[in-house]
C-alpha cells in the first residue's frame, strides 16, 4: 500500500523512541552508486563477487582497486535532503537512533548523533590476518602490510560471511525491540541479518514505514510502504512532522 503519511505523523508525534534502519537508497541521490539494480556493477563484477573474504584471497589487487575506486567516489561526496532529514527526526523526537548498513560515514557527516554502523566503515582499515586496526596511508595501488603481523590491509567492512561487529547488532537489536516506530529507508532486505531487525520491531509492536522505489520482502510486515526517491519522500514528511509538532507547542 502507497503510504499516508497523516498515520506516520500521528505515530511520530507520540513516539518515545525512532529508529531507522538505512541501506544504499538513501546515498543514492548523493552520488553512492547501491549495490544491486541499475548501476550495481563495476568493471563486470558484482558486487558478491568482490565483497568477500576469498575474492581476497583469490585477487587481493583486484578488491583493493574496487574499494580504492570507492573510497575515492565516496570522499568526494555529500550528505543529501534524505541523510537531513534524518538529523530533524533526531531532533523532534525524545530518542532516535539510526542503524546502518553504508559503509560511507554520510549519516555522521551529515550530523545523526546515534548511528550504528553494521557493515563498517569502508574509510577505516584493518589487518586482514590479525583484525588489528591499521593507520598508515592507504591512497596507492600498493596494498600495505600489518607492522605487527605482515597481513594485507583490507577495509574494516563486513563481507559476505562474516560475522557482524557483535557490539553493533547487539545494540540494533535493543533499539528495535523497545521502538514506537521503525523505519526503513532505501534497503533491497535481502542482506542478513541486517534485513531481520524490522522483524524485531514489528515483534516489539512498532510502527513500521518503508521508503523504497519498489516494494521489498520488507513490505509485507510493514504498515505502510512509501513509494519514491527517499531525498525527497523523508523531507518531505518530517517536514510536515516537524510543522505540526511545531503547530502544537
Ligand atoms: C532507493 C533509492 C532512492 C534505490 N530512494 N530507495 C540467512 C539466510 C540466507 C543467507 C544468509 C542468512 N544469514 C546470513 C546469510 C549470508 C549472507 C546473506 O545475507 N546473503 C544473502 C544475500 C542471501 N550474510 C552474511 O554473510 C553476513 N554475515 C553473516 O551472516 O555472518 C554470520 C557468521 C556468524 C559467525 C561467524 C561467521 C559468520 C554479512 C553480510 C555483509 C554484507 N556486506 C555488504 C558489503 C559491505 C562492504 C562494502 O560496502 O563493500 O553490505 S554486501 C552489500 O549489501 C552491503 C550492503 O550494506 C548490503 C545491503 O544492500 P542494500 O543497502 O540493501 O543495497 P541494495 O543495492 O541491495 O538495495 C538498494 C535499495 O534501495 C533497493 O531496494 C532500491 O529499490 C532502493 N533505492 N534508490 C529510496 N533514491
Ligand atoms: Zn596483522
């Protein structure tokens, strides 16, 4: 069902707690190319091909190019009216967190003060062997190697297979079983298990709104689906959020 958003404004203006949980559509406005659909592709490969530990051990170059592209696409870009609006919300609410699949820091670059990142940072670095966090630079074609271990560098994100940072989903859980509304902005919910925490909250009794171009396996728990490009849709109804809010004060 296309959404109505006099029912979210109402919710909204009775909730406790907000949380939102974010995926690729919400940078896509910005620039952030999302990993599957039109564009999901670099060079031929896609993405499960190269965001994983044995595409590293089989082509180590091959992934630290992709993410050299990446990290070089991603530092020239910035926060857009959807990441905004998310940082109003934060500010009209009594508690509000964001939980994250990007990798891009546009959430913290735009100003959310609770983001909880589940997928990592693709601007931090760590030691492929020993997991220990690396520092030095990392512009060159050259991968560097751990000082204390000799390992390869990698990004510090979560690939296929790999275990979530515990502290992350341990908090992303909490947050979504003791939320009044749940939204999920821009995400295909196909990526466990990030794509079970709406499932957390719609356990919790929450209110669930998604924004999407298209309808996801998502929608089906969700009370209302708001179909559009979400720099457009979040604005617009936290706009509207914030102008009644502001109405009754
Ligand atoms: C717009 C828009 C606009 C566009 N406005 N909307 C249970 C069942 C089956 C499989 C599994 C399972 N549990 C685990 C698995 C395996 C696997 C998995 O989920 N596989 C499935 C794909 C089948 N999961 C894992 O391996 C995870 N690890 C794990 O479970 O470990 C267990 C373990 C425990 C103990 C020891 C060892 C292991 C890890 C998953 C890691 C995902 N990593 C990536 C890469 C991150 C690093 C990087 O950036 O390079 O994360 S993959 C990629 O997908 C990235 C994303 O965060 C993630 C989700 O993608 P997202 O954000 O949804 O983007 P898209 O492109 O898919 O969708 C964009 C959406 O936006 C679309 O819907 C558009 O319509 C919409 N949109 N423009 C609004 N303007
Ligand atoms: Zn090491």
């Amino acid at each position: 069902m296309n959404g109505n958003s006099s029912e979210l404004i109402s919710r909204l203006m009775n909730a406790r707690s907000v949380v939102v949980l974010t995926g690729a559509g919400i940078s896509a406005a910005s620039g952030v190319p999302t990993f599957r659909g039109e564009g999901g592709l670099w060079k031929n490969y896609r993405p499960e091909e190269l965001a994983t530990p044995s595409a590293f051990l089989r082509d180590a170059g091959l992934v630290w190019e992709w993410y050299l592209w990446r990290r070089d696409l991603i530092s020239q870009v910035k926060p857009n009216p959807g990441h905004q609006a998310l940082v109003e919300l934060e500010n009209l609410v009594p508690d509000c967190a964001v939980i994250t699949q990007n990798v891009d820091n546009l959430h913290q670059d735009s100003g959310s003060r609770k983001v909880i990142e589940l997928h990592g940072n693709i601007m931090r670095n760590k030691c492929f062997e020993c997991g220990k966090m690396y520092q030095g630079e990392v512009k060159s074609d050259a991968i560097p190697h751990c000082p204390e271990c000799g390992g390869l560098i990698r990004p510090d994100v979560v690939w296929f297979g790999e275990p979530l940072p515990e502290h992350a989903i341990r908090e992303a859980h909490q947050y979504a079983g003791k939320c009044d509304v749940f939204l999920i902005v821009g995400t295909s919910g196909i990526v466990e298990p990030a794509a079970s925490i709406p499932f957390i909250a719609r356990s919790a009794n929450a209110y669930l709104a998604e924004f999407n171009l298209n309808s996801t396996p998502i929608s089906e728990i969700c009370d209302e689906t708001f179909f559009g490009e979400a720099d457009k849709k979040l604005p617009e109804i936290i706009g509207d959020f914030k102008k009644r809010k502001r109405n009754l004060s």
